[in-house]
C-alpha cells in the first residue's frame, strides 16, 4: 500500500476526531457549564439529553454516576375555543367580495371581515361590531388594489352578552368627497335570494 495514502487517511481521520473528543472531554469545551447554553455538541445537533449528576451515597449513585433527564414534553394547546358567526359571502359588480364574521374567544369579543379587492382602486373599508347595552367598536381599514385576500378586524373587547346579542357590519366605500359605497357585508346579512 501507499504509505502517503495512509498517512493522510490518518491525519484527516485525526483532524475531525478532535472537537468531538475535545468536546467528550471537559464541560467548558461542550458549553454546559459557560452560561451560553449551548456548546460545540449542541451547536452541530449531536447533544443528547441533559444530564444530572447524583449525589454521592445515594441510592442511585450505586446503580449510576449520572441519571438522564429526559426534555420535557409540551403540553396540549390550552387556548380557549373561538367561536365564530359570520354572513354569507357577497360580492358587488365593482369586483369587491366580503364575508363578515363576529367571534369571541375567552371572554372577548371583536369582529372580522374578510375580503378581497378587484376593482383595481384601493378602498376604504369601515367595520363596526355592534353590541348589548349600545357598545359599539369601529376600525377603518384600507384595502389594497389587488386579487389577494386581507382581513380587517376590530380590536378585542371584554364580552357583555351573549355572542348571538353581537353584529358586525363591513361597509366598503371609494375613498373620496363622496364616498360611493360599493358593498355592504353583514354577520347577520340574509343570504343572497332570501330577500
């Protein structure tokens, strides 16, 4: 055999063991112990679970030097449900489409209107949440010129009432001196062909 080939299969095969062995042999190489959390093992995905050493006497010094902690496992989505009641989707012939939903979600209520804009313009649109007791919140929102979809929402407000005492209405305009509305879209609007 080439005694050149072999002696350079030994160095390569020496230069990548070393940060692995420099990383095997001390807790500052590895990073466990720097205060940055991390290390030369966590740094390239090799770290294994963490590990905790065991007092000297114990029980499970006897069976072990160090017991693994496993990572914890997270738990289940704990977010309360969303409850949503919107109207049909609608659209005008100055290619404005709109659906318009009221939700509410761990004690808030708020509304949204989803839509999309081909009239080539861009509009404004106002959005109202109407609730018991007269409450009502209001956002203007403008909507871009284009065939993406965008949504307009009302901040969250503290529910008074039940949801079903809620309506939102979407009210998108032309935005000039006379503010020729060209769609009206409801929680509540009846389908199209109901009357």
């Amino acid at each position: 055999m080439n005694l050149r080939l072999i002696g350079i299969g030994a160095g390569v095969l020496v230069i990548l063991s070393l940060p692995l062995a420099g990383a095997i042999a001390g807790p500052d190489f590895a990073g466990e112990d720097d205060g940055k959390g991390g290390g030369l093992l966590s740094s390239l995905g090799l770290s294994g679970p963490s590990r905790t050493p065991v007092a000297p006497g114990t029980p499970d010094a006897a069976r072990s030097a160090e017991r693994e902690v496993l990572p914890s496992q997270p738990g289940p989505d704990v977010r309360p449900r969303t409850d949503t009641r919107c109207g049909p989707e609608l659209s005008s012939p100055h290619g404005v489409e709109a659906q318009t939903c009221v939700l509410e979600s761990g004690g808030q209520t708020w509304g949204r209107s989803y839509y999309r804009n081909t009239s080539g313009r861009t509009l404004d649109a106002v959005l109202t949440v109407m609730g018991p007791e007269g409450r009502t919140v209001q956002i203007r929102c403008v909507v871009g010129a284009g065939d993406e979809p965008g949504l307009c929402e009302t901040p969250q407000e503290e529910s008074a009432g039940k949801p079903i005492d809620y309506s939102a209405v979407a009210e998108f305009a032309v935005p000039d001196e006379e503010g020729q509305l060209l769609l009206r879209s409801g929680s509540n609007s009846p389908e199209p062909g109901d009357g």
